[in-house]
C-alpha cells in the first residue's frame, strides 16, 4: 500500500498516489474492510457493489442511496450487482429483466420486437391467418354481427351461424347444400324431443311445418301430433295433394309377427269402414266392407260390377241397376227367400267361349224395352258375326193389368237368311197377342216383337236369346262379333 501526497497542481489542491504498482486510492474502515475505491481509470468502486464510471458531476452526491439524486449524477456507466427500483413501479433486476407497470412512448426506438400487420381492417371483420410472417387479415366475407352471429359469405350467398340457428341464404342460385359428400359417409341430424321440417318462409324464422319426427319415431306428414309410425293427414280433403303417391314395381305390407296379418285399412273420419287383408295363418285374401255396404268394381269410373251388401254379384254390362233385382235370395230353413234374385245378376249378357277369336260360343242375352203394345214392329236386338251364324231359342213376354202374353221360338240364322219358329204360346184372353221377326241382311240379324192388346198401352216387353254363335276365322277378313240393343 502506497502513501499519498498532499499536492498543488495548477493552482488545485489535490491528492495524489505516488508512482506505483497499485495506482489507486482507497479507504478502509477500522477492521481493514477496503470500503471506497478510486482507480486508475477514474472508476468510483462503493463496497465493490456499484461500478459508476466517468462521473463527471455531481451536484447533489452524498453518502447512502436515498440521498442519491439522478438529476445531479451524470456518469458513462454503472455497475451494480443487484437491482435498481426507482419507487415501486420501475425495477431493473441484475438478471437483465425490467418490471414496470406500464410503457410509454411509440416504442420506435426497441429492437428484437417484431410488428404484426393486419391487411384489409374493416368493423366485425374476422382476423385469420395469410401463411405469411408477421402478417394477419380482416376476412371481408367472414364477419360477426352485433346479433352474436358468425357470417361467411361467397359468390353464392350467405350462411349466418348463431348460438340456436343456421341460416343459408342463397343469392344467385335458388338450391342450399347441406352434404356429407364421402361415400361411406352417414350425415346424421338429431335432435332430443322432435325433429321438424318446415317450408315457406316468410322472415328467417317463420315458417310452415309439413312433416315431423317424434322422439318415439313416428312420422307425421300434415300431423304435429302422429299417432302411427306414418301418419298423413290433410286439413283441407277436397285438396287434390292431399294424397300419398307411389311410383314404383311394388308396395309392401308385411304382418311383423306370426299372428299380425298385414292389411290395408280405409277409414272416414278415423273409423275403419273397409280392409284388404292377407290371413298369416292360412293364406287367405279377404277384401271386405266392415259395415253393411256393398263393394263395388268400376271402369273409367263407370261401375261395372258389384256385389251387394246382401252377397249378390251383379255384373252391368250397361245402364243402371235393375230395380230390386240386387237383393240376393238366402237360406233360410228349408227354402229361399221369395221375392229376391238369387245369387248371380248379369245385365243383358253372358258369353261363354273356350275359342281363340270372336263370334264363337255360348250365348245368353236378355233385353227389355217399354213399348206400345199395339201391333207395331219394334226391333230389340242386332246379332253380327263373320258370316252371320247363330242358333237357338227365343224367350219373348209382356204382361199387364189382367192380360198378357208369352211365346217361345226356336231359330237358326245364317249369311242373308234365317228360319224362325214358334214352338210355345200362351195368353190371359183372346185381346193379347204377341209374335217374333228376323231381319237378315249379310252377317247381321234383326231381332223384332210385335205386340198387341186391347188399347194399345205401353208395357214392358221382355226378349231373351239363350242360343250360340258359330262366327268363322279363316284369316279372310278376321273375326267379329256385336250385339247391339236398342231401345
């Protein structure tokens, strides 16, 4: 350790260190403790803790820290080993981390700190990534509303996405898709309670149901409340769309379990009042009324055929149904019921025939005409096949007030020509008569009634043919066969 000299230097009392190896001043305390330090560089070193270099002025400079201002401290550098708090707002820690409360300023002058820049800013724009660094953009066509909804608009429309709702809203085309576009993918859509379907939106949230999806599975169409695993219903009947239309090879109905048959229910205003039912057990085909109401067959919306109510089977082969003749007769003890048809009801014909052309085999034909019973020539049937060949017998009667008349005939007819004759006649008084005429002409015959009693009133005249016709098929010209009744 080296001593020190009081000097003058230039006019400027200063104390110097001699010329030597450690070319510093320092103080120490009374245990030796080295306590300040000035070194040959002008260093001040304070209990080796602070390092302050090239202090050049200190107008406030006293001993401990609080009496050290910064405002009357200027020096190039400080070492300190700690920390330095200024308040408790601002600490620079000796681990090179600075806490404070807040920072100000543009922060132009930092360095390490990269910008981010958002490209396209605009209100409620989304903010997604570009695959650039340091870069963001505002989605024009990705926004939220003040609604709380997430919207994502294209060239086709908009979908707007909100907490309980998805709204699709097409502009340029009049078709929304909601997909599942894999082929082995399901697209399923589930709902706790019911699942609804609606159409014809007036507003976002107003609309019509059509068809409904029960939590038990059941299938309303037109019913909010099904009570079948289909249930179709219609508020307005006359509606023609109130219908149900199947195009396709076949519709199906199974019985589920071997003592369900399946079947096809009709009701009026939800009663059961007709059914077609396949037996499980049997194989049977039932087609039923289930109230006392015939079942009847048309064509062309023209009823054909039908069975009563009474189990007669009435075929129409024209006009209406003759009265009281589709009651059926039944057995009742040891006879039939009088009074009513029995069984099979036709209307003007029946024709039996094994053959594979027109004009050949059995004939049973029947008409009635109410006529003048005055003598006058009336015509009832028109017979037409190849060649015009037909035999047989006529059935001819009238009946009235305390008179009538009946005859039989046998005939035979052929191209141009026919032979008639009477086999059986009868009448109530000598006042009736009643006679029978053919007509030939080429393969057609005109079968004729005369009629006669006294006054000349009008009665119903009755002819039956019950015979065969026996029409060729050569090729030449094909086969036929009419019957014409006129009235």
């Amino acid at each position: 350790m080296s001593q020190i000299n009081i000097k003058s230097i230039s006019g400027i009392t200063s104390i110097t260190t001699p010329a030597g190896v450690d070319n510093q001043l320092t103080l120490h305390t009374n245990n030796t403790n080295q306590a300040f330090k000035l070194d040959h560089a002008g260093n001040l070193h304070f209990n080796n803790h602070v390092n302050i270099t090239g202090v050049s002025s200190a107008s406030n400079f006293k001993t401990g820290t609080t009496d050290l201002h910064s405002l009357g401290l200027t020096a190039a550098s400080a070492d300190i080993d700690d920390f330095v708090s200024v308040g408790s707002n601002i600490h620079l820690g000796n681990a090179g981390i600075i806490t404070a409360s807040s920072y100000r300023g543009d922060g132009s002058q930092l360095t390490g700190i990269t910008g981010t820049i958002i490209n396209n800013q605009s209100d409620n724009r989304m903010i997604t990534c570009t695959g650039t660094s340091n870069t963001l953009n505002a989605e024009q066509y990705l926004t939220y509303t003040s609604q709380s909804s997430l919207n994502l608009t294209d060239g086709n429309g908009t979908s707007i996405l909100g907490g309980n709702y998805l709204l699709l809203k097409r502009t340029t085309a009049n078709t929304n898709y909601i997909n599942a576009p894999l082929n082995n993918a399901d697209l399923v859509i589930s709902a706790d309670r019911n699942l609804l379907f609606h159409t014809v939106h007036t507003a976002d949230y107003n609309s019509t149901e059509r068809v409904r999806i029960t939590e038990a599975g059941l299938v309303g169409v037109g019913q909010a409340s099904p009570t079948h695993m289909l249930h179709v219903d219609s508020s307005n009947a006359s509606d023609s769309t109130a219908t149900a239309f199947f195009k396709g090879r076949i519709i199906r109905f199974d019985g589920a379990a071997s003592a369900h048959s399946p079947r096809l229910n009709f009701s009026l205003d939800g009663t059961d009042k007709a059914q077609i039912l396949l037996h499980r057990t049997n194989v049977g085909l039932d087609i039923a009324t289930l109230a006392a109401e015939p079942i009847n067959f048309k064509i062309n919306s023209v009823e054909k055929t039908r069975i009563t109510s009474e189990g007669t089977f009435f075929v129409k082969a024209d006009g209406t149904e003759p009265v009281n003749q589709s009651e059926a007769g039944h057995y009742g003890g040891s006879g039939y019921n009088a009074g009513n048809a029995l069984g099979l009801m036709v209307k003007r014909a029946i024709h039996v025939s094994d053959a594979d052309t027109k004009g050949v085999g059995g004939m049973f034909l029947s008409h009635t005409r109410n006529v003048a019973c005055n003598g006058t020539t009336y015509n009832m049937f028109t017979l037409h096949n190849r060649e015009g060949t037909f035999v047989g017998d006529i059935y001819v009667g009238f009946s009235a007030n305390s008179a009538g008349a009946v005859r039989h005939y046998k005939f035979t007819c052929l191209y141009g020509t026919n032979n008639l004759t009477s086999v059986d006649f009868n009448r109530r008084t000598n006042n009736e008569n009643l006679t029978c005429n053919i007509s030939s002409s080429g393969t057609s015959h005109f079968f004729q009634v005369i009629p006669t009693m006294s006054g000349g009133s009008v009665q119903r005249v009755s002819m039956t043919i019950v015979g065969a016709c026996c029409g060729r098929n050569d090729g030449a010209g094909g086969d036929f066969y009419t019957v014409s009744y006129n009235s």
